[in-house]
C-alpha cells in the first residue's frame, strides 16, 4: 500500500483504503459549550485513537486571563503505547510562535490565523499503527477554555518506513555569553569557536529519522541601560552547526539570518511557507524576535544521531534569552527528553523597546 500525499494535481484520485474521522471539543449534548474547561493544575487527555492512522491536521483556540497561559499549558502526544511521550512542548511554543505570544502567521506546516493568531493549525501528518494519545496539562493557577480538531484518517495499516512525529522544546536563560555592563566588547569577526561546546542545542536526538525544521526565540537582552549605544546591537551572526552520526557529518552555517533563509540581520516581518520572521522585534533588533526554518524539501537526515546547535552570537559571545521548538521524525525508541519546569519556562517581562 502505498501513502499518496495530495496536491491540487492528483486531487480527484478517488480512495477507498481510507476513512476521514475526527474527534472535537463539541458540546455532546448538541448546545453550544463547545469546549473543554481546564481547571488549575488539571490534566485532559484530547483523544485515544485505536488502531492505524495518520493525524493530518490540529486546530486549537484558548481562553485564558493567565497571561502566560501558552507556556503554562503543555501538549503532549504518545504513539503506539510508548512509555515517554514524542512531544511535550509548551502549547503555545509547538504551534509556532514562543514568548507567550500570538501573531497571525503562516507556513507549510503551521498557520496561525485571526483574531490576532490565535487559531492555532498544525498541518504535519502525524502517523501512528495501533495507537495515538493527546493530552494537554494546565500548569496555570488559573482556569483556563480549550477548543480542538484533531482530524485524522483511518487505516487498514501503514507502511512500516513511516516515522514517528516528535517535537522538543528547550530554553537557555539567559545564553552563558558575555555579561552585559561589564565593558567586555564583542568580537564580531576574529574570535574562533572551535570545540563548539557552548552553542544553544535546538536538539538532540538518537535513533534514525529526519529533522524538518525548528522556530528560534530571541529575547534580545542588550538595552540602552546595560550598554553603550556604539555596541553591535544585532543580537545574530551565531552559526548553525549540524552534527550527523557521531560526526560523520557536519553542517556548518555562516550565521543566523543566515540558517533561516533571510538576509543582512533583518528587521521585517515575513511569512513564506518554510522560513519567515514572524516576529521582528523593535527598532535596532530589541525585544522580543521570532524566527521559522522547515526542511520540508531538504529533510536533514540521520541514522544514528543528530545533534542541531547555533551559537549565541559570533562564538557564543553574547547573553541573550534562547528558546526553540524542534520538530523531526525517528524510528522508535526516542531519546527521552525532559521539559523545564513552568517556572522556568516562564517569558521575560516585556521589553523595553529602544
């Protein structure tokens, strides 16, 4: 049996090996509460799906007076009974977008849409032989309204080369750079890195499979109180370095507008389906910066490791806040990976913009 993806060239291929169902946050007795309330400190398990299948697309919209609600929420998803889930991610951060923000953005396999982003769509097929389970936790003192769409097909059975979905999300706040407001000066050219030990990981994982992409979460923490307006206030030049199978391989970048397909340390917001800025930051880079890179047509493929990094700077040199979400398929068993605390997943305050 083969999996055919569809395209508006092979649309009218007709399928009879394949039923569409869904599960949603419908009101079952046929009012219109259509939600799912998460009280504090609650879990609600979404779906348990039995038996063969692909989730082709999830839609998700949430109410909440918490203002860090999307990274106190967390999403996580199992597949055919395995013991550690393959995604745990802040809600927010794995539709995305980090800094517990909303903005209205598309890609191939993300679109965030009106009111100002918050319909959340994930469009990566998601493949599973005997079971799929999702839940999300409420991490949050506060109570907080949950609508979903899991769409999904139904399948006899699955070829047996089909990946598992996974997604990782990590933070390092802030980056171990130099200081700000202690006079050291960044060395933007010269300066070498040559052990690469320090960079940010935006993952890390064993088994045999593909990256296909990641979001990078700048809080730029240069401001006019803790350095000179004659420093270099672009918090980028940090190059992405991919090491593939115990370094069999290495992918080495030449910076991070670079990595994510922009040019000469942009300012602009843009949206494309596998790179953008969705969001830029205020004048000279300040605040709060978001970026997209997906391997939809160029998959970075491993098959014993990987290990995805990018420096903090040119060699690491500066200290700002780093969060990410990577996303990849692997064979199973995965790497188990362990989600920060809520505490510690929490955003910085706003920024003061220059």
């Amino acid at each position: 049996m083969k999996i055919g993806m569809k395209s508006l060239s092979n649309l009218a291929q007709i399928r009879k090996d394949i039923k569409r169902k869904r599960v949603s946050s419908y009101d079952k007795t046929g009012a219109n509460m259509d939600n799912i309330q998460l009280k504090p400190n609650e879990t609600y398990q979404i779906c348990d799906i039995q038996g063969a299948g692909i989730i082709k697309h999830i839609w998700m919209t949430i109410a909440s007076s918490d203002p860090d609600y999307l990274r106190k929420l967390v999403l996580r998803m199992w597949w055919d009974g395995e013991q550690s889930p393959s995604v745990e991610v802040p809600i927010g951060d794995f539709f995305g977008i980090g800094h517990c923000k909303t903005v209205n953005f598309w890609s191939l396999p993300f679109a965030n849409g009106p009111n100002d982003g918050k319909g959340f769509n994930c469009f990566f097929p998601m493949p599973f032989t005997t079971r799929a389970k999702i839940e999300v936790e409420n991490e949050s003192d506060i109570m907080s309204v949950l609508y979903f769409y899991i769409d999904y097909e139904e399948h006899t059975n699955l070829p047996a080369d089909l990946g598992r979905f996974h997604a990782f999300w990590n933070r390092q706040n802030p980056c171990d750079g130099k200081p700000y407001g202690t006079g050291k000066k960044v060395e933007r050219f010269l300066k070498k890195n040559p052990t690469h030990e320090g960079d940010y990981v935006i993952l890390e994982a064993i088994g045999e499979g593909h990256f296909v992409g990641c979001h990078l979460n700048i809080h730029n923490l240069m401001t006019p109180e803790n350095t000179s307006t004659k420093d270099f206030w672009w918090p980028g030049e940090g190059d992405d370095y991919i090491v593939i199978d115990d370094e069999e391989t290495i992918l080495y970048g030449t910076g991070t507008e670079d990595y994510f397909c922009g040019a000469w340390c942009p300012t602009q917001y843009y949206c494309s389906p596998y790179f953008g800025v969705s969001m830029p930051g205020g004048d000279k880079w300040s605040g709060k910066i978001s970026y997209y890179r997906y391997h939809i047509e160029d998959p970075i493929y491993f098959h014993k490791n990987i290990k995805i990094k990018i420096e903090h700077g040119h060699a690491n040199q500066r200290s700002d806040d780093f969060s990410s979400t990577a996303y990849w398929y692997q064979t199973e068993p995965h790497k188990k990976q362990e989600i920060l605390p809520v505490e510690e997943r929490l955003p910085r305050e706003e920024p003061k913009e220059i």
